[in-house]
C-alpha cells in the first residue's frame, strides 16, 4: 500500500486547509485510515480516523468540531477538512493505513498556522 498526502501549507490563525490522502496498492486489506501530526519536539499523535466498515469517526479531543475526517468513495481518497485552524495545529501531518499485517504511513505535509 502507498499513500501520499497533499494540501499543507501556511495559513493565518482561523483559516482553514484540507489535507488529501491517494492510497494505491493492496487497499482491500486496509480496515483503518488515519491522520496524525507530529509537532517540533513532540510525539506523534492520533487526529482523526475512519473505519472502513463504516461507523462514526473518530477525533482527538483538541481537534473535535473543527476538524473533518472522510472518505471519497469514488476513488477512496481520505480527507482531513480542517477548520478554525490554532498556532497549535502546526505540525507535519501524515496519513496511515492500518492493514491486516502492517501499518503503512505518508511521506507526511507541513502543516504550519501562524497566530
């Protein structure tokens, strides 16, 4: 599986960016997709996912309402609609899929909010 991400970039405190994720390869294994974001000098930690099956999505505490994770089902595209962005948001973003025996990650896109 590959997945590549794209749509970072700088924005102005309150502003919005919508992050893309292409997944290609052996996606039918995949059950779960991710976002996650990795800030200078932090750990790498969980933003958002959506189950393949279907179910409600699920967010970290900081990101719940402004913060959108969904699928495109046409071409399985993951979204990440980001809205009201903070200086806190500011991180390199990565995509992940969890597959039956591995986990596979993005390249990841700098995601950089200015206050």
């Amino acid at each position: 599986v590959q997945l590549v991400e794209s749509g970072g970039g700088l924005v102005q405190a309150g502003g919005s960016l919508r992050l893309s994720c292409a997944a290609s390869g052996s996606t039918n294994s995949i059950s779960v997709m991710s976002w996650y974001r990795q800030a200078p000098g932090k750990q790498r930690e969980l933003v958002a996912l959506i189950i393949s099956g279907g179910g409600r999505p699920k967010y970290a505490d900081s990101v719940k309402g402004r913060f959108t994770i969904s699928r495109d089902n046409a071409d399985g595209t993951i979204n990440l609609q980001m809205n009201r962005l903070e200086p806190e948001d500011t991180a390199v973003y990565y995509c992940n899929a969890l597959g039956v025996l591995k986990n596979y990650w993005g390249q990841g896109t700098q995601v950089t909010v200015s206050s």
